[in-house]
C-alpha cells in the first residue's frame, strides 16, 4: 500500500519544544502524501509526541497506548491497519523499553530523529518494531532549515521558532540533558531562514524557543558568535513584519546585558520574562545544583525591572525536593513576596529514574508536598489575580488567536501574555485589535475592543 491518502495523528505532550516537533513531524508527513488528522479514530498513523519531566505526564502515555492497541485490534479485524509511533522525551529515555511494556508499538524514535519520519515508516514497513533514538541534533537542524520555505504554508499569525536545544546544566531533579542532549545552538543562517520564511507565511509574532533559550551562543557562517540578544536586536531590525517577539524558557545563569537591553530598547520585544528559580532556599538551591543564590536572582530581577519597568515576571517552582525542611519551604514563599510574580509554574517534586536527587533518602512525603504546593499556589494565585487587575481601564494590543466558548466571542493575548477575551466578529481572527479592559480575573482579562 502507498502512504497517499493516509490519514496521521499526532498527540503532543509537554512543552512548547513539543508543540515545534509535532508541527514540523506534520509538515514531514504532509510532504509524505499523509493529511492531519483531528482525532485518533479515523487515523492510519497515530504519533504520541510524549513528555517525561515528571512521572504524571509519562505515565499518561502507556495508558494512551493502552487504548490504542484496542483501536488496532478492533480495525484489523476490518482490515485496517494502524501504525502507533511514541516520539519525544519518553521514546528518548525508554527507547525499547516502550515495546517491551506496550508490543502493540510499531515505531519508537526521540526528539533528534523526527525528521527521518519518512525514512523511518519505510523501515516499519519492513520490519515489525523500528527504534531510533541517536543524537546528531545538527542533521536535523539542517534538514529542517532545507524543508522551511516549502513546508511553512501557514502557522497562523503567532509561531514557535527553535534556535536552541538540549541543556548541560544538569539540575539533579530534570531529565532534560539526558532526553534532548546536550545544549546545541542552531546556526544563524538557519535561524534567519526559517524567520524569513515565516514573514512571507505572514506571521507577526514569534517565539523562540530553547530549553536554555537564553544560552543560545549560535554561530554565523564567519564564525561569528551571536547571544539570544543579538537575535532579537537582528530580528527587530531585518524584520519589521514580527510586531512581537518573545522567547522561553531562560535560566537565570545567562540572563547577560544584552538581553536586558533588548527589553529596553526594543518596544517589539514583549515585557514578559519567564524566568524560573525553583526554590527560594539557598540550601535546596545547591542541592539542585542550580549554580545560583537566592540574592543573585533578586538582583536580576531588580535589574530586569530597571531595563524595563513594565515588565510582567513568570516562574516556575518545585515543592519537595528532598530535604526540603518547613524553613526552605517558608525561603521560597519569601522570594515570590518578594519578586511578586504576573504567572508562574508549580509542580510537586518527582523523582525521576537516572537523576541524582531520586536516589536521596531524605524525600519528601507526599502529603507534606501537596500541603506545601497548596499554600505556594494559593499566594502565586492571589499575586496573578492582582496583576491582571492591575490592567483594568488600560488600554492595550491583543492579538486575536482562537475562538471563545461563547458565540461572537475570541480570544487573544496581551503584551503580558494575558488571555484576553473580547467580542469580535470571526473575521478578526489573527488581527492586532486596540482593547480596553474592563474585568479581571485569575486566569484571564476582558474587555472592549476601540
Ligand atoms: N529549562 C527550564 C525548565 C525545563 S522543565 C529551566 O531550567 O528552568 C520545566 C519545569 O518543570 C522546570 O522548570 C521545573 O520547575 C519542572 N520540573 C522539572 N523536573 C521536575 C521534577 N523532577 N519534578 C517536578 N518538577 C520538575
Ligand atoms: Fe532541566 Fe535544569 Fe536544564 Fe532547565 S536548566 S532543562 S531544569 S537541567
Ligand atoms: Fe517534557 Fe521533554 Fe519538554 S521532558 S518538558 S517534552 S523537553
């Protein structure tokens, strides 16, 4: 059988680096004969671009395959066959491990294969469990930037753009160094392809995206090395289509001056900066091997309020972490005081398998991390509902992305990143609108288009 006509699913999980993949695995597939597909139901290839930062969001997978294989039982019976693909973070760090616990799998390959997609279901045509998960991150890079012009047909007004991946910070509770490898920047000629490519495809705000985006060190093809600063001045510059740009997700070891300029100097650059710490203790601190104190990141934070006052800060927090006593707990409630946060992250301690800090004796019970986590959550909560007030009778850019629940309704985002609901006609979709705001909730704003 040929691969025309076929019909592919593909089911992110995780980050924003996710959501790139599956959108590129889809371009890959489309360039194959296969159409995108809404639902698992009707399709011939179902892909699980799966996430392994904590145990939650792993274990969701074997229960998605669980009822896949049901889906590929069911239609064999009527002689359709389905291809069951786990791509992404979990593929990366069980490899075929997968096959063993789920032999219903046909396909295993992790974030730096995707595309040899094409190559890789010839191969599963052949042979009964196909598995690659190698790193040479540069070929992928390369192959992507050759695909781009052709292959970005329309990503709406608002795209991701990946200049960097992979991390070496080693933090002893994440597995990201060991599921995307170690930190690679993607050069810059290939950043500004792919940037032209999504001008001419009318996108007007871009993402860049990395693991440790502000790490990137990319070099150009005079050997040139570029900071994620020089970026966004060259894209502000070279680029006046990208009315917004915005990048995730920094470490607070490479937040430089450059990049502090940028939000200074560039009104396209958004005033949002996430920018996670993890714990306010400097004990918990060392033990996440985090590189940094509590009063290093104050002072950047200060710092980043200086170079641009209006700026909306985000985080991300972990509860639990072995060792963590009443008083570490109480340094952290002590830093988002402090730093008072626009939105942040929170997440309970999960030990994952192959970290350092899984191996400690001294975990945290699980009920002293819930306690922790709903105490931390309900003062970020009371902070974000005081910062999306705060907007109330202003008036603001919303670029227009989705539809509402209710009819007449879309939804969009503020310089802030706030969701911001407003009536529109369906037409406006994709469009800047000038928006008052005039209620504010915890999760969102709204208000009347001028
Ligand atoms: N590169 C980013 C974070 C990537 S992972 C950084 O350095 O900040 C996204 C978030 O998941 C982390 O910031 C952390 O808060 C959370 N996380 C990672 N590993 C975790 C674990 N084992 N348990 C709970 N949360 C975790
Ligand atoms: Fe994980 Fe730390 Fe790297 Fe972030 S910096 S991806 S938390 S190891
Ligand atoms: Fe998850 Fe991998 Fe992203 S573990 S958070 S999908 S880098």
């Amino acid at each position: 059988m040929t691969d025309q006509n076929r019909k592919a699913f593909i089911k992110s999980y995780g980050c924003q680096m996710n959501v790139y993949d599956a959108e590129r695995m889809g371009e890959a597939l489309n360039a194959e004969g296969y159409d995108l597909s809404d639902s698992p139901e009707d399709a011939d290839l179902v892909i699980l671009n799966t996430c392994h930062i904590r145990e939650k969001a792993s274990e969701k997978v074997y229960s998605e395959l669980g009822r896949l294989k049901k889906q590929k039982e069911a239609g064999k019976e009527k002689g359709k066959e389905l291809k069951i693909a786990v791509a992404g973070c979990v593929a990366q760090a069980e490899g075929k491990e997968i096959i063993a616990r789920q032999p219903a799998v046909d396909m295993v390959f992790g974030p730096q294969s995707y595309h040899k997609l094409p190559e890789l279901l010839k191969q599963s045509n052949n042979t009964k469990h196909v598995v690659d998960t190698e790193f040479p991150v540069e070929d992928k890079f390369a192959a992507l930037t050759k695909r781009a012009p052709k292959a970005i047909k329309q990503r709406g007004k608002t795209a991701f753009l990946t200049v960097q991946e992979g991390c070496d910070k080693f933090c002893t509770f994440c597995v990201v160094p060991y599921t995307r490898g170690a930190e690679f920047s993607r050069p810059f000629e290939q950043i500004m392809s792919e940037a032209e490519a999504l001008a001419n495809a009318e996108v007007i705000e871009v993402t860049l995206l990395g693991q440790n985006v502000n790490a990137y060190h990319g070099l150009d093809k005079n050997g040139k090395e570029w900071g994620l600063g020089d970026l966004l001045f060259h894209l502000a510059e070279t680029r006046p289509e990208f009315k917004r740009l915005r990048y995730t997700t920094s470490h607070p070891r490479d937040m430089d001056q450059r990049l502090l300029d940028a939000h200074r100097d560039i009104p396209e650059v958004m005033p949002y900066l996430h920018l996670p710490i993890q714990s306010g203790s400097n004990t918990i601190l060392k033990a996440m091997n985090r590189q940094h104190e509590r009063d290093d990141y104050l002072r950047l934070m200060d710092k980043i309020r200086d170079a641009q006052p209006d700026i909306a800060l985000s985080g991300d927090f972990i509860v639990g972490f072995p060792g963590e006593t009443d008083q570490d707990f109480e340094d952290t409630m002590d830093i988002i005081r402090r730093v008072t946060y626009a939105q942040a992250y929170s997440f309970k301690y999960s030990p994952r398998p192959g970290t350092p800090a899984a191996d400690k004796a001294t975990q945290v019970p699980e009920d002293v991390k819930s306690q922790r986590l709903t105490e931390l959550q309900a003062l970020l909560n009371e902070q974000q509902i005081q910062f999306n007030r705060s907007k109330i009778g202003q008036e603001m850019d919303v670029l227009l992305e989705r539809f509402g629940k209710k009819e007449g309704q879309l939804v969009g985002r503020s310089p802030w990143l706030q969701a911001v609901y407003v009536d529109a006609a369906p037409e406006q979709m994709g469009q800047m609108v000038r928006v008052k705001i005039t209620t504010a909730g915890a999760n969102s704003i709204s208000g009347d288009i001028i």
